[in-house]
C-alpha cells in the first residue's frame, strides 16, 4: 500500500491496484476536522462516540458532566449534520451501563430535538452474546460479553446502533443486508419476494466479536465495534461509485478496515490519539499485505 503524508498528523492511503481509492486517517479533534469539509460531502457515518461512562481512552477524558457531554456531543453532531447528505446515513453506535441505562437515550433525544434535528429512522440493536433454546430443547449459547459481578443487573449482552438521516426516508437496500430464508417455502408463498432467497434482516442484528489472543496486542482500545458491524450498515445504506464514509471517532480504524474490504471510494476518519491512529494503520497495511498474498 502506497501512503502519503500530506501534513504531519494526516495519513492517505492509496490503494495500490486501485488508484480511485482515497483514506485519510486524520490525528485531529473530529470538531476542527470536520469544520474544514464542504457541505453534504459525506454519504454514509459510522462511528461510536465516548460513552462518558468512565472509560480510559488514554488521551480523552469521558468523565464529562452529563450536560457538557450532551453539548459536546450537539457540537460534533451538527457537523457531521452538515456534512451529511439529503440522501446519507447516520449510523450511531452507542452503549451504556447497567447503573446508567439512560444515557442512549438521552443522547438520542439531544440530536433528535434541537437544531440541526436528525430523524431516527431505524433502531437497530447490537446484540454482542445470545443464548437460544432450539426446537429440539438444545441450548446454544455464542457470542462474547463482560461478565458483571452484581445482584443488581444482569450481564449487558447489547448495544444500540441507531440508524438517523436528515429526511427519515433515506431508501435502505434491506434485501443486500438481508439473510436467506429458514423456510424456503416462503419464497414462492410470499410475492413480495420476487422469487429471491433474501428477507429483511431486521433490527436485530448478532455479530459477535472475533475471538482475540490478547487484548493488548490485538484490540488494544477499550470500546470498539467488529468489523462486521459497519459492513451490514454499508450494505444497508448501500454503496455508489463516489462513496465517502467518514468515521469521526476512528479509534483503531475498524470503520476504515471495513471500508477497504468493501472497497469504499473514500473514506475518512479522525481521531486525538496519534497510538490509536498508528494501529489503524498498521491494520491497514495488513489488510494490503493479506490482499496482495490472495493474487499471487
């Protein structure tokens, strides 16, 4: 993979075989970075914000008072309004604790009610671990979470991912984020099929975390989300030949690992941490390596 360093803090990636492919991985407060783009430049945002839950980030404090940290996150949120599309999707991934189940919501209602006003559109809901009973009375349990030590709460196996847009009728592309049909049956029984083995998969979605050696070496933050989160948002809104993805809270770069995958035109991304950012791009570069391998 070829990069260029435009400014010290700027990262862009061009694909080596594919030279329309443009990825910025920015070490920028997302505020100042995205102040600096043009309106409705972006399609589709996927990103998880601070939750101010206490978490230690390393460079970001998120032990916000609630009123700032609903302020803050008007700020950013009106950017990325700004930016977005008539057409784009907001995708926000967002988490709480059991001693703070509130917080989604409120922070929902922040960027829902006051101006620029997004819609929520869809709700979706992340589910990370799941226990199931099969017909045949078997229990399967798959998935990875924290365990919570508590008599209070139970274990927090989910996370929100709410799915905003300018409009609230931003056309979705259900069948590609769809899956196949348990019943085949359905498909000739149902005219609305058309006769293909794809249904909506509707606002539940399982993806599991993959299964880690370390946590330091290969998940060295400590609230991301899988790959396969942003793909099934991508494959929702749906993809054109000038995509552009922006990621204000870019962490270790999964959004960009999943933007490379899925060849993504543009992609951008920020973030405070200059550790974070040199992750992402060695991902990346892995991600390069490992494409290169398959041709040979």
């Amino acid at each position: 993979m070829h990069f260029i360093i435009l400014q010290t803090f700027v990262w862009t990636f061009l694909a080596a075989r594919e030279s329309s492919r443009h990825m910025k991985l920015i070490h920028q407060d997302c505020l100042a970075g995205m102040q600096d783009m043009p309106d409705e430049s972006i399609d589709i945002v996927v990103t998880s914000p601070p939750y101010n839950l206490g978490i230690d980030y390393g460079t970001y404090d998120d032990t916000k008072d609630r009123s700032s940290f609903v302020t803050w996150c008007q700020d950013w949120a009106s950017e990325v309004h700004r930016l977005l599309k008539n057409d784009g999707s907001f995708f926000l991934n967002v988490g709480a604790a059991p001693a703070n189940p509130l917080l989604p919501h409120q922070l929902l209602l922040a960027l829902t009610e006051s101006r620029p006003e997004f819609i929520l559109q869809n709700t979706f809901h992340w589910v990370k671990s799941i226990t199931i009973q099969t017909r045949k009375g078997e229990t399967i349990s798959a998935g990875h979470f924290k365990p919570i030590n508590s008599k209070r709460y139970v274990n927090d196996c989910h996370e929100y991912l709410f799915h905003l847009s300018k409009s609230g009728t931003v056309p979705l592309n259900r069948r590609d984020a769809g899956v196949e049909y348990a019943d085949k049956s359905n498909i000739a029984r149902w005219g609305h099929t058309g006769g293909q083995d794809k249904r909506c998969r509707g606002n539940t979605w399982f993806i599991p975390y993959d299964t880690i050696k370390s946590r330091d070496k290969d998940r060295p933050h400590p609230a991301t989300f899988p790959v396969g989160l942003v793909e099934q948002c991508l494959k929702l809104h749906g993809l054109q030949d000038d995509t552009h993805l922006l990621d204000p809270f870019l962490g270790i770069g999964t959004s960009a690992v999943a933007a490379y995958r899925m060849k993504v035109p543009h992609f951008t991304g920020f973030d405070i941490d200059e550790n974070y950012l040199a992750v992402a791009k060695e991902r990346l570069t892995k991600e390069e390596e490992d494409a290169a391998q398959t041709l040979l």
